[in-house]
C-alpha cells in the first residue's frame, strides 16, 4: 500500500475556511476519483511562527493506481487549491509505502 502525504502549511487568516473547505469539498473530490481507499487529515502538533501546518493523507493500494491519480486527476485538483488560496499556503508531497 502508498500513502500519499500532503503537507500544507496554510496562513491562519484563512485556515478555518480552508480546513472546512477541505472536508466538505476538496478530499471528496480527490476520493471520487476511485484511486484512494482511505483518508485522513492531521494537524501537524510543532508551533509555527506562520500559519498552522496539517498532513492530508490518502491510501492507495499500490503505486499504479497513485500514478493514475498523478496523471489524470492531479494537476486539476491541486489547481483548485491553488486557484482558491493564491499565496496563502505552501505544500510538499511526499510517497510512503506501508511495509
């Protein structure tokens, strides 16, 4: 199994909004695609200067399946992201494999 990690450190002016937004809109989306057959979201427990950091993790059953999300379904969702908070967060991603 892949999890596939989203670390976003989201501006606290907005991060109420974003985290509901997240819930009610963006994960569904990203499970309707079929690629993913868990989720959850974590709020990352440091103190940050800026802004509050949270690990949104979604679990593939192996890596074909996270290149489909990858290649077909990706670019589009994190657009929506993008479009929706411009310069309000920063975001890495990163791959595990659960061993």
């Amino acid at each position: 199994m892949i999890i596939y990690n989203v670390t976003v450190n989201i501006e606290n002016d907005v991060r109420e909004e974003w985290l509901n937004w997240m819930k009610a809109v963006h994960i569904p989306d990203v499970m309707k695609t079929n690629c993913f057959i868990e989720n959850k979201i974590c709020k990352v427990l440091v103190s940050e200067e800026q802004g509050t950091t949270y690990s949104i993790q979604y679990t593939a059953k192996d890596m074909a399946t996270y290149e489909k999300y990858k290649n077909e379904y990706a670019p589009r969702l994190q657009k929506d992201v993008q479009d929706r908070y411009p310069n309000k967060f920063v975001s890495f991603r990163t791959l595990l494999e659960i061993v």
